[in-house]
C-alpha cells in the first residue's frame, strides 16, 4: 500500500526558511512525478509545485515561486520542499502527494495519493 | 491564467442527488480530475479523467464532462458525504496545476 508522510512542520517567524520533506513507501517512488499542496486555514486547496519523476522538470504556483524550492533524492524515496523568506500567507497545511504521471516531457496529471498533512504557521 | 469556476456551496437532503459543476475554457481538451476534502483530513481523489473512479469509491459517485463544463454527480447522498469537492486540471500551456474554487455540500 503507498503510504506517504510528510515532516518539518512547525513555527517560523516571517522572512524565515523552512524545509519539508516527505518520505514515501509502497511504491517505485522513482517512476513517479510528486506534487505539493496546501490549504490555508478556512480557505481551498492550492497548488505548491510539481517534480517530475527524474527531478528534470519543476513547475510551480504563482504565490510560491522564486521563494520555494522541490527537489528530490529518489535513492531515499524523499521529496522535498525549501520554503524561503516565508510570509504570514504561508500559513496552511502541506500536504505531499503522489501524480500518477512520471512528467516526462512535462505532461503532470494531478494527485491520486496523498500524505495526511504537516502544518506551517507563519507568525511573529 | 487559466480558471476552474465551481458553485461554493449546494445542500440537499439524504437521498437526493447532488450535481455539482465545473466550469472552464477549452475544458474538453483536458482530462478533469475531482477530490472530496473533508475538515482534518487528507483529500482523497474520487473521479479522474473525466469519469473514472478510483478503487474503493462508491458507484454513487460519477463524473462526467460536456465540451466546458465537468459534472460531478452523487447520488442518494449520505450524511457522510458532506465535505468540500474540488475539480481540477493540468494546464499545459501555463505548466500549472489549476483547482477550482471548491463546492461545500451540505446534507440537510
């Protein structure tokens, strides 16, 4: 069964770094592209990034990029999330989850596993 | 930026049928996929590909699309189908993951 745990939650002030990670298992984690979520609190889903399956191709939302950083290390079936000079909207659930695509030639689908959540709260 | 639109909210009473919407340009050339988020919970998939159902979702549950609109469809609701469900995308030309705004369902 594909099971996925994220970790590296917690409280930051602003302007702060933090790094997520999430740890997978039940799966040939290399064959797969990844994906980050998050939900801040009382509001929808958003999408975070997407890696592809080779850590190649990376894609990210609008309120993240050029401040979080996907990578990676599919020989510990880990991906992780750099969060960089963090903002009180930052303020949500992460959750990992697994894209049926591997994103060769950068075609992503969407997320049939997911991890059950780490909470980030940016405040000071 | 390419748009997902979605109702906030629909009710209805157990055994009713809830349809909830999904809205978007050129939604026919995209394969549609929709998550049911529960208060503390992970969201879990329900429908992908338009019309697919994963293992362990009821037939209860269907989606289905029609040139710019994506349809998702419960019938004989339960209490415990009250959640929040999101469509969403893969949008190619922006390289964006898109979700809707999401549909709280509320069973009277």
């Amino acid at each position: 069964q594909v099971h996925l745990v994220e970790s590296g939650g917690g409280v930051v002030q602003p302007g702060r770094s933090l790094r997520l990670s999430c740890t997978a298992s039940g799966l040939t984690f290399s064959s797969f592209a990844m994906q980050w979520v998050r939900q801040p609190p009382g509001k929808g889903l958003e999408w975070v990034a997407v890696i592809s399956y080779d850590g190649r191709r990376k894609f990210y939302g609008d309120g993240v990029k050029g401040r979080f950083t996907v990578s990676r290390d599919n020989s510990e079936n880990t991906m992780y999330l750099e969060m960089n000079n963090l903002r009180p909207a930052d303020t949500a659930e992460y959750y990992c989850a697994r894209d049926p695509a591997a994103g060769r030639d950068g075609v992503f689908y969407g997320m049939d596993v997911w991890g059950q959540g780490t909470t980030v709260t940016v405040s000071s | 930026s390419y748009v997902l639109t979605q109702p906030p909210s629909v009710s209805l009473a157990p055994g009713e049928t809830a349809i909830i919407p999904c809205g978007g340009d050129g939604l026919g050339d995209k394969g549609v996929h929709w998550y049911q988020k529960k208060p503390g919970l992970a969201p879990v998939l329900v429908v992908y590909y338009n019309n697919d159902r994963p293992s362990g979702i009821p037939e209860r549950i269907s989606g289905s699309k029609s040139r710019n609109t994506a349809t998702l469809t419960i019938s004989r609701v339960e209490a415990g189908d009250e959640a929040d469900y999101y469509c969403q995308v893969w949008d190619p030309v922006s390289n964006r993951v898109v979700f809707g705004g999401g549909t709280k369902l509320t069973v009277l």
